[in-house]
C-alpha cells in the first residue's frame, strides 16, 4: 500500500485538495446566496439562482466527460474551478458571478469524474477504500468553510478567493495523473445497466433532500433555528466520520451491501423520527448518508465496466436525483404534516433497502 501511494502520489494530493475544495466552495454558497442579494440588491429568490447555476455547471462538465473524458487530467479540472472561483472572487457584477459560478460548476463535475475512476483503478484492491477517503475529504471541507466564512468577515468574495488561490497553488503540484491510466484501464466494454443506476439516484436525491430540507424539516418539527443548524453540523460529522469509515471498511465488504445496509439504517432512523424527537435522528441519517455514494459508484463500476462514460453515466444519473427531488419533495411537503418529510425519506430509504435486498439475492443465487 505505501509503495501505491508512493507511486500515485500526485493523483491522490491533488484529488484529497480538491475535493475538500469542493465541499467547501459547495458549502460556500448557504452564507453566500443572501450575502450576494444584498451586495446586489436581489432578492433571496433571484440570488438563489446562483446556485441553480453550480448545478447547471456540474451536468456541463459530466457530459464534457462523457465525450472526451480520457482527455481530460487533473490540471485541467482544477484549472477550470480555479477560474470559476477566481471569477466569483473579483466581483464582475451579477451576471458575471453567475457565469462564474457556471464555470466552476463545470470544474465540479470534471474533477467528479476525472479523480473518482482513476483512484479507484489505481489502488487496486484498495481502490475501493481510496475513494471513500477522497470522498470523505468532501465533508471536512463543507464543515470547515462555514466557519473559514466567518473568520473572514462573512465576505464570500474573501472566501471564492481562498477556494481559487488554494487550486492554483494545487495545480502546480498534479501534473497531468491520470491520463494514461484512464486510457490503458479502458479494456472493458460500456454496458448500460439502468438498475444500478437507478440505486445511484436513489442515494444522490436522498442526500440532497437531507441537506437541502432537513434543517427546515427540523424546524416544522419544533426545532429551533439554532438547534437546526447545529443539527446540520452534526449531520455533516457523522457523514464524515462513515466516509472515513469506508478506508477500513471498503476493500472486506461488498459496495453493494454496504448501500444496501446504510439504506436500512437511513430509514430505521427517519420512521423512528416519525415519532421520537427527530435531531439526534437527523444527524444518525448523516452518517448513513455519508456511505450512499461512493459504495453505489464502486458497486456501479463494477457491473458497467472501465470505460471512460461509465463514471460520467453514474454522476450523471445522480445529478438526475440530486436537481430533481428536492424540488419535488419541497411541492410534496406543502401538504404533509410537521413529520412529514421524516416519512417520505423512511418509506424512500426502506423501499430501496429491500429492492436492494432483493437484487442482492438474484445476485447471490445459483448461474447468476
């Protein structure tokens, strides 16, 4: 293990700074959708499209990798969120900020699709592990930046500037990692496997509608404002500390089983939020939430193959759930009592374990 990381060390530095850098430029943009309205005179509404815009960004750069991926290394993702940050960080009006934000939303979803594989590929057996702790390092950067805000003096152009600062010194030190081994690792044909997709945007939507809604589910429950957002703290610690979790836990398990038995967890949680005090509950869900993704995408890999669209088809099918269910859940939720989001995700969640469940044990069963 010490000589793969010897061998691959500037893939995985640079892939543990930038995913740190993307939950924290993710976690940048709460504090400043309203700090930006007032800036510009906008309402929260208007300023909210900024956020729109990331996302509009991120389904950019996976299709940009869907089509040209093997060309595409590490510099060139974390050059592209370095100019989406730096862009948000001068300040070019309002619409400039938009397209910035477009623009590092495009280096969000390239560096996805560009660090994910080929970690995974180039630790072998302990590929799996690598990636949770790539992406575990996403939390910690969403759970630092709120408060790197507020040292700064709440400016968020202060902190998109930190963001920008931090990929161009990162830059310097990724080479170009990466691109020969996505080439020579593509032996596998691309098989569309619409199931295992499917789980994907199962695990993406039910964590966005977490972070999204929960604190304001939290709220409707009874919770206070500050317990919410303390919640939401807790929340992204045990989504942190399961992420982490996976270095240890990744390469002995099946990735399969592992999103199936964090479902079940998620769910057990959410209906027993229904009726018991639903804070410490929430933050329980985190850490369940926190092995949804990278055990669906180890266990998506490897039914569709090494070819370079694999990874770009899996993000992109989340991005379906992860854009489309907070909408969705937040018109449903208008009608629903004040548990009511805790029992949409517990009816999700459990459903999806025991579909889960059962692909599980088609799989297990005798010529499959």
């Amino acid at each position: 293990m010490a000589q793969l990381i010897r061998t691959h060390a500037a893939l995985l530095f640079s892939g543990i700074v930038t995913f740190m850098l993307m939950g924290a430029g993710q976690a940048l943009y709460g504090p400043a959708v309203p700090a930006f309205a007032r800036d510009f005179g906008l309402t929260l509404a208007d300023a909210g499209w900024l956020v729109s815009a990331l996302w509009c960004g991120s389904a950019t750069g996976v299709a940009i990798m869907f089509w040209r991926g093997p060309l595409v290394t590490p510099r060139h993702a974390l050059a592209v969120l370095a100019l989406g940050a730096g862009g948000i960080a001068a300040g070019f009006g309002w619409w400039g900020t938009v397209v910035s934000s477009v623009v590092f939303g495009t280096g969000y979803g390239l560096s996805t699709v560009v660090f994910n594989p080929r970690v995974l590929r180039a630790f072998g057996a302990k590929g799996p592990s690598m990636v949770g702790l790539l992406n575990a390092t996403f939390a910690a950067g969403a759970i630092a930046m709120p408060l790197i805000f507020v040292a700064m003096g709440s400016d968020p152009q202060k902190g998109f500037g930190l963001i920008a600062a931090v990929c161009a010194v990162t830059w310097l030190f990724a080479g170009s990692s990466g691109r020969v081994e996505e080439v020579a690792g593509a032996t596998e044909p691309y098989r569309f496997r619409p199931l295992i997709l499917c789980f994907a945007i199962m695990g993406i939507a039910t964590e966005a509608c977490l972070i999204g809604l929960g604190p304001t589910a939290l709220i409707t429950a009874g919770a206070e404002e500050k317990l919410a957002a303390e919640a939401l703290s807790g929340f992204f610690v045990a989504f942190l500390v399961a992420r982490s979790s996976l270095v240890f836990l990744a390469h002995r398990f099946d990735a399969f089983a592992l999103y199936v038995a964090a479902m079940t967890v998620a769910g057990v949680a959410a209906l027993l939020a229904v009726g018991l005090p639903p804070v410490p509950l929430f933050v329980v869900i985190g850490g369940a939430a926190g092995l949804f993704f990278p055990n669906c995408y180890v266990a998506a890999c490897r039914q569709m193959g090494t070819d370079p669209r694999v990874t770009p088809t899996i993000i992109a099918a989340g991005l379906v759930g992860g854009i489309s269910a907070p909408v969705i859940l937040g018109q449903v939720l208008g009608g629903m009592g004040e548990r009511g989001f805790f029992q949409i995700v517990a009816c999700a969640c459990l459903l999806t374990a025991l579909a889960g469940f059962a692909v599980r044990r088609r799989m297990a069963a005798p010529g499959r």
